[in-house]
C-alpha cells in the first residue's frame, strides 16, 4: 500500500529556484552569468579553429587543449541557458526526464574534463622527461583511443545512475532551490531509500576525480625532480614555463570544487545562496578563463589568434 501511494504522488515535474534568498537581484546576477557565458562559447569556438585549421598546432598539447575547449563548451552549455531562463523568465520549471538528462551530461562533461587534465599532465611529463621520444610515443592513434576512452569511462560510470534515479519515487516535494538539476539534489526528494544513490555517487566521486587528482599530483613530482635535474637555467625556466598554463587550469578546475565541498561540509552558518552561487562558480569560471589562459601563456596560439583577428579586419579595412 505504501509503495502505491507513493506511486499515485511522485513528482514528474521540478522547479529550480535559481539562487534562493536573492530572486530580487536575479536581473544583475544574469548580467556576469550572460558575459561570462559568452566569453566561454567565442574564447573556446576560436581556440577549437584555430587548432584545427592550423598544421603547426597539430600536435598532442594542442589537441589535449581542443578537447578541453569543446568539453567547456558543453559544460557551460549545460548550466548556464538554463540559469539565464529562470534569472530572465521565470522558466524554473523542468520535466523529472530533462532534469534526468542535464544532471547526466554535467556530471559526464565534469569528469570528461578531469580525465583531459590528467592526460595533459601525462603529456607534459612525457615531453619533459622523454623529448626525444615524445612524437613517437603520443602519436595520432594513441590520441584518438586516449580520446574515446575518455569518453567510455565518463559515460560508462554516470549510465548507471539514469537507473538509480528513475526507480525513486518523488513525492516528498518538487522545488529544487538551484540553477540546475544534480544526482543527490535530487535524489533527496524521493521517498524511498537513497542508500545506493549516496554510496554509487560517492564511490564515482572517488575512484573518477579523486583518483585523477593523484595521479596529476604524482605527476607534477616526477615533472618537478626531472627539472630541477636539469643543469641549464635557461632549460628549466623553459621546462617549468610549459608547466605553468596547465597548472593554472588544474588550480582553477578543482579549486572552487574543493572550497564548494569544504563550505558545505564546514560552513553550516553559510547562507544557502553561498553554496548555490559557488557552485555556479564551479561551471563558468573554468570554461571562461580556460581558452584566455592558454591564450596568453602560449605563444603559438597567442600568434595564431592575432593572425586570425588582426589580418581579417586589415583585409576588410583595404575592402572598404
């Protein structure tokens, strides 16, 4: 009986809040969101170009970079034409299928690019500590297999949890105070036993993200002995230098995850908008500074970019 009543009520439809506490300043809330979201779409469209169409660019950094940058697109695609609804419209309301499908492709795009991280620290590894064995070891096949099982394991290991989800029954309540749909924001409003919700998540959580983020700091070790190793000044600089955009990057991905979860854990005086608007942060600000950080730390796509830029309005000047 009681399975059936649960039944007769479960939910089908949600409605995200936004950020709860300050629906008076959604209007100048959307206004960093949109040019932010922005940013993200033209910096990382122009940096996926200008790899591709360039020959010189062709090789493994880059093409790690290309992924990356196409990863971001999707993540901030995700989350923010969503947000930019409910901030503008007031179109919080989302079907249990949509919300379902948002959560997959967040959480899938989130440790697809986990997964780039840890494949790029393995490419500067490889170029520092083997030069001369890089092409051959990072060829084009390998790249595309790093690629595809990139792609398997992140969807591979969030499938399971589409099932997870749609055994629940949602008939505790409907309002989600968030900008977007996540696996135990949302499995918290079923009435039945979210056990296997909490310890899948976690496990995924653990053997995903956290296992990259050891991996990249091993990594960095070796990276760091190697160099130091180096006789030359000159020769270090230049190793560290390659260094320092994806460091960058890897600081500004986990970063704000890792501050997010400490505040929830520890900040039980924190006001519920704290944690909304950081994790927010968490979904534009790598997508946003990502393609401006490799932009202006490397000097092949910095030339590229003004190449493309600079000679197309002098063309369109002499038009004129």
């Amino acid at each position: 009986m009681t399975a059936l009543n649960y039944t007769a009520v479960s939910h089908t439809v949600f409605h995200l809040l936004g950020i709860p506490g300050l629906e008076d300043q959604h209007l100048w809330i959307s206004i960093p969101f949109f040019i932010s979201y922005i940013i993200a779409l033209l910096g990382n469209s122009l940096l996926i170009c200008i790899i591709l169409m360039k020959r010189s660019l062709h090789e493994p950094m880059y093409l790690f970079l290309c992924m990356l940058a196409g990863a971001d697109i999707v993540l901030s695609t995700c989350t923010v034409p969503q947000a930019l609804a409910i901030f503008w419209f007031h179109a919080g309301e989302i079907s249990l299928d949509r919300c379902i499908t948002q959560l997959f492709f967040i959480h899938t795009t989130f440790i697809s690019e986990s997964a780039i991280l840890l494949v790029m620290a393995f490419d500067r590894y490889i170029a520092i500590c083997y030069p001369l064995r890089y092409t051959t070891i990072l060829t084009g096949a390998l790249i595309g297999k790093i690629g595809v099982t990139i792609l398997l394991r992140s969807y591979g290991t969030i499938f399971p949890i589409i099932f997870l989800l749609k055994r629940l029954t949602f008939c505790q309540n409907n309002i989600i105070p968030h900008t977007y749909c996540e696996h135990i924001g949302l499995a918290k409003y079923a009435c039945n036993d979210i056990y296997a919700n909490i310890w899948y998540g976690f496990s995924i959580l653990m053997l995903t993200v956290v296992l990259d983020v050891v991996l990249i700091f091993v990594s960095y070790v070796i990276i760091l002995r190697a160099v130091f190793c180096i006789p030359s000044r000159d020769a270090r600089h230049k190793a560290l230098n390659t260094c320092g955009s994806h460091v960058c990057i890897i600081i500004l991905f986990y970063g704000p995850g890792i501050f997010t979860i400490l505040t929830q854990r520890f900040g039980r005086h924190i006001p519920p908008h704290t944690h909304i608007l950081l994790a927010n942060v968490c979904m534009l600000a790598p997508p946003m500074l990502n393609p401006i950080i490799y932009g202006i730390k490397t000097k092949q796509i910095r030339e590229q970019v003004v190449h493309v830029l600079f000679t197309r309005q002098k063309s369109l000047w002499f038009r004129n």
